[in-house]
C-alpha cells in the first residue's frame, strides 16, 4: 500500500502537468469588446449591431507554426487554414472566416518602443437577417494590442504569448467588409477596443487537469481514513 501511494502522486503530477505544457496544440482564445464606431454604408444589417454594443469573438489556431521572420524581435507566424479559425458574433449576426482561409499573426518584443500582437485573416461569410442577394466579398479583420512598457511580451515567440488583456494599455478589434448585393462601394465596417482575452482549455486538457485534481482529493481522503484507523 505504501508502496502504491508513493506511485500515485508521480501519476497525479504527470496529468497536472500535462493539462499545463507550454506547447500544447491548438490554442482556443475568447476576445470580447465593444464597437466604438458602426459603419453599414448600405443599411444591410437590422440595427442591432450599434456603437456601444458588445462583440465576442473566438480565435483557434495551432502554436506549433514556425517563426518566418529572423530577426529576434519580431515573430512572424503564417498558419494555414486547416490551423486557423476565427469567428465573431454582435447583434443578431454572426461572422466567420472563409475555411480556405489562412491567418498570420504577428509578434513585437521591445520594438520601437513597444510589446505588440497583430492578427489579420481575410474573407469572411455573414449569417443573419439579409436582405435577398446581400453577402460579403472581400475583407478582413485586423486586431492590435500594444504595450508601452514593453512588459508584455518575454520574447517573440507564438508559444509565449500571455493572452492577458491587462498586458496591454491599447487594443483595437478592426473589421472591414465589402458588400456584395447592395450597390457599388457599399460596405460594412466595425471598429471597438478589446476589454477582455481569455484561454479557453481543449476538453482533453481540462479533462486532464479534472483527473488529476479528483484523484488527489481522493488519495488525500484515503490517507485521513487510515490515519483514523491507527488511532
């Protein structure tokens, strides 16, 4: 029996430990804000979305992509569509990248006086209330986030990003879109600082993590049974 509890916290550990790797694949993050300006040049969209309503937004893509740039400061990471996914939702609409799509994201350590992350993807579909006819051609969406002090960001590298809106003393969520069906140069274009970034764990993460905390609890109840035992 000692024997066997000695085992068990190496196990224990080893799950924890797993539900917590710096180079785990994929990485879900959830970006929420609100818009600050709504530009609808051609009335397509039911009014829900307006200045001072709220955006959610979730970004998936694998960390794994290697750095295309050389130089020490910058990180460059273009990942493939089959890697990356982003999707956003406001009013009574939702946003979503085209799936052929790829999407780049870029990595500033102490340049130029500053920490800075830049996202960008083109071509997204619309669903909701449209009018007959009325979709998307070409756009894209281009979020910032900059840190002054240059704390933010430990290095360039896509694996340590801290995904912490706190990190940062300036942020942007940008999105422009053509409009097909309604016109020629109509477009819709949605523009908000993002208030809130949060990793959201894979189930076979979280599932790790919840093991390996319920075992613990269970050894510990075992250890104070057997305690009481020998009094």
């Amino acid at each position: 029996m000692l024997r066997l509890l000695r085992v068990q916290p190496l196990l224990l550990l080893a799950c924890l430990g797993l539900a917590s790797r710096a180079d785990a694949v994929p990485v879900t993050v959830e970006l929420t804000g609100t818009w600050d300006s709504v530009l609808d040049t051609a009335g397509v969209l039911d009014g829900s979305i307006a200045v001072g309503g709220s955006w959610t937004a979730t970004l998936v893509y694998d960390d794994s992509a290697p750095d295309l740039s050389p130089s020490p400061t910058t990180g460059s990471y273009s990942i493939p569509a089959a890697a990356f996914d982003l999707t956003f939702t406001s009013g009574n609409y939702s946003f979503s990248l085209s799936a052929s799509e790829a999407g780049e994201i870029s990595i500033d350590d102490n340049l130029s006086g500053n920490d800075a992350l830049y996202l960008y993807a083109e071509n997204f579909l619309l669903a909701g209330p449209l009018g007959p006819g009325i979709s998307l051609d070409f756009g894209y969406f281009n979020p910032t986030l900059f840190d002054s002090s240059e704390t933010a960001h430990v290095s360039d590298a896509l694996t340590d990003l801290p995904w912490d809106v706190g990190a940062y003393d300036a942020t942007d969520f940008y999105f422009f879109s053509e409009v097909l069906g309604a016109g020629a140069g109509e477009f819709i274009e949605l523009d908000g600082p993002i208030t809130g970034l949060s990793i959201i764990p894979e189930p076979a993460t979280a599932l790790l993590h919840g093991l390996g905390l319920a075992a613990l609890g269970g050894l510990a109840r075992r250890r104070a049974g057997s305690r009481s035992r020998r009094r």
